[in-house]
C-alpha cells in the first residue's frame, strides 16, 4: 500500500502510533549544535555588565519534534547602568533577539517560572540580568518578525528553566556565605558598642563588694536596707561556696591585674573568638545564621531595650529566669519607668 493510498483515518493512526513508540528512537543527542558555551558567556558578560556576581549554566540537550536543542543561561547580580529587577538578554543561535521579549519563553519563566526568594533574591530590589542562549536546528520563533520564542513547547520551557534554576543554586550558595559573614560582623560591631559600659559596670560592682569587704574587716556595721531583706535571699549569704574565688578576685583588684580598662580588653577577645560560636553561624545553603534554622527573622533593633545593673534584696518572683556566675546571681527583669 502506498502513501497515496491511505485515507484521514489511517494516517492518524499512523502518526499516533509513531508518537507512541518515541522511546523505541534515541533522540539527538545534541552534537551538531554548536553553543556559546559557558566561559564565552561569562566572559562577555563580565566584560559587558561588570556585574559583582555572576553564575552560568548548561542544561542537558534535548530535543522537540526530532530536532535537537541546548539551552545556557547565566544569572548576574549588579552591574554598571543595571536596574532594579529583571532584565532579560535573550539568544537565538547565537545572535541577540531584541524585539518582543515580553512573550518570549525566557521572560515568561524568568518572571512566573523561577521562586527568586528562595536563592535569597529580591526580584524587586536587587538589579538581576537573566541571560538565555538557546541554539537548534530549528528554532521554534513565533511571528513572522522572528523575535521571540514562544513558551508553548514544554521541553524547552523545561529546560530553560533548569538552567536558571542551577544559576541560582550557585548564587544562593554564595550569597548565604556572604549574608552568614554580613551578620557576625554586625553583631560583633554591636556587642563592641557596648563593651564600654559593661565593663564599667562590672568594674563598678567589683569595686562595691572589695569596699564591704574592707568594712567587713574593719568591723564596720552596715546599716539595714529599709527594704525587706531575708537572710536567704541576702548578696552575701547566697555566696556559699565560691568565697575563695571572691577573695582572690579582691586579692587581684588590690595587686592591680584587675582593671576597668583589663575587663574591656577580655570582653573583647571574647567577643571576636566567641562571637560565631555563640549565634550559631554554620554556613548553611538557606543562609540561616540563627540557630535551629529558623526560617522568620526579626531585626536586632526591634529587641534594643536599655539595660541597667541593679542590686536586687528581695526575693524575686517565682519563676524567674536566672543567670548564675561565680560572684553574682542575674535575674533578667523589665523595669517600667
């Protein structure tokens, strides 16, 4: 039977069961294409955009229709002249479209397709150029200008986004190290602030308790705080077992070792060896400096209360949180004015 031969029906069929029998026919493999490639693609845009930073990507060839394609893509953050948001630089067999990019297949999918705040980018904020390259030996254009690639072919639309979705693995991986490092430099900077008055405060404690101590000594009795004052909750009763850790520190303010000046000093080594330590930077992919990954985060200003150093006579309130150190009990408390 020959071609001419067949009727509507028959040639249905046909076509049904060819289309059936895709996976019995390997598909092209890509090899006749010849792409930008990578290096090419970063280096021009390095050269062109100057971007601070920038991410390439090759998707696996495919093919639609029996014929064969490839799509690169490159992600780059920044730039001279960039503006904010998304600017897309389109290819087609390696020469630029440049009408019709709002219904092109790489806009649609830059702009519908791709969650950018899940590679810690502001698609609003943040100037992004998206970068497509597809090459083919035969390009899907829609129109009769030939300036755009429509986004109704499933496999490239699939592949495109891949490939912009792989430039933004390589960018979040490097914007989470640099946020990670961004936060401890804050932080440390904040807790330095504060260093100051902390060790004045501390210095001044000090000071009190070698001064009661020398009273103490000199057998000069205190008079009583008009406040209720129970012997269980006493500054001087609750010190039970570090009395030598007391008078060695007394020992050591007398000899001079101990200093305002002295405390700032190791305030400050330990803010600079501990201070990753404590916040809990691990350098994770979703840039989670916190602990326990949290994923909300509440601005470090929104918590800023002032803070003051009070003897405390009474008995606190059942409950209460409590920081216990060698010299002192500290009971975290929110004075109203």
């Amino acid at each position: 039977m020959g071609p001419h031969e067949l009727d509507d029906k028959q040639i249905t069929r046909l076509v049904q069961l060819l289309r059936s029998a895709d996976d019995l026919f390997k598909s092209p493999d890509g090899g006749c294409l010849s792409p930008l490639g990578e290096y090419n693609l970063n280096l021009g845009i390095q050269k062109v955009v100057e971007p601070e930073i920038i991410a390439t990507a090759r998707d696996k060839p495919g093919a639609y229709d029996g014929h064969p394609f490839i799509v690169e893509a490159a992600v780059s953050l920044g730039g001279k002249d960039a503006k904010e948001g998304i600017t897309v630089v389109r290819f087609a067999n390696r020469i630029p479209l440049l009408f019709e990019g709002g219904a092109d297949v790489a806009t649609r999918v830059a702009n519908s397709k791709i969650k950018w705040s899940s590679y810690k980018i502001d698609h609003k904020r943040d100037k992004i150029g998206v970068f497509v390259s597809i090459v083919s030996t035969k390009v899907p254009f829609k129109g009769t200008g030939k300036e755009y690639i429509g986004d109704d072919i499933t496999e490239i639309q699939q592949s495109v986004k891949r490939a912009l979705q792989g430039c933004c693995q390589q960018l979040r991986a490097h914007l989470a190290k640099r946020n990670a490092l961004r936060d401890v430099k804050e932080r440390k900077s904040r807790l330095l602030k504060y260093i100051p008055d902390v060790s004045k405060s501390l210095f001044g404690i000090l000071e009190v308790m070698q001064k009661r101590k020398q009273e103490e000594s000199a057998g000069v009795v205190r008079p009583s705080s008009p406040r209720k004052r129970t012997a269980e909750w006493s500054p001087m009763k609750r010190i039970k077992s570090s009395e030598e850790d007391v008078n060695s520190i007394l020992s050591s303010m007398s000899k001079g070792e101990i200093s305002e000046m002295i405390l700032k000093q190791r305030l400050e080594e330990a803010v600079e060896i501990n201070a990753d330590v404590v916040f809990g930077v691990d350098g994770n992919d979703n840039g989670d400096t916190r602990k326990g990954g949290s994923a909300s985060k509440k601005d470090d200003n929104d918590d800023k209360q002032p803070l003051c150093l009070v003897p405390l006579y009474d008995e606190p309130n059942p409950g209460s949180s409590l920081i216990r150190h060698p010299l002192f009990d500290f009971y975290p408390i929110n004075i109203t004015p």
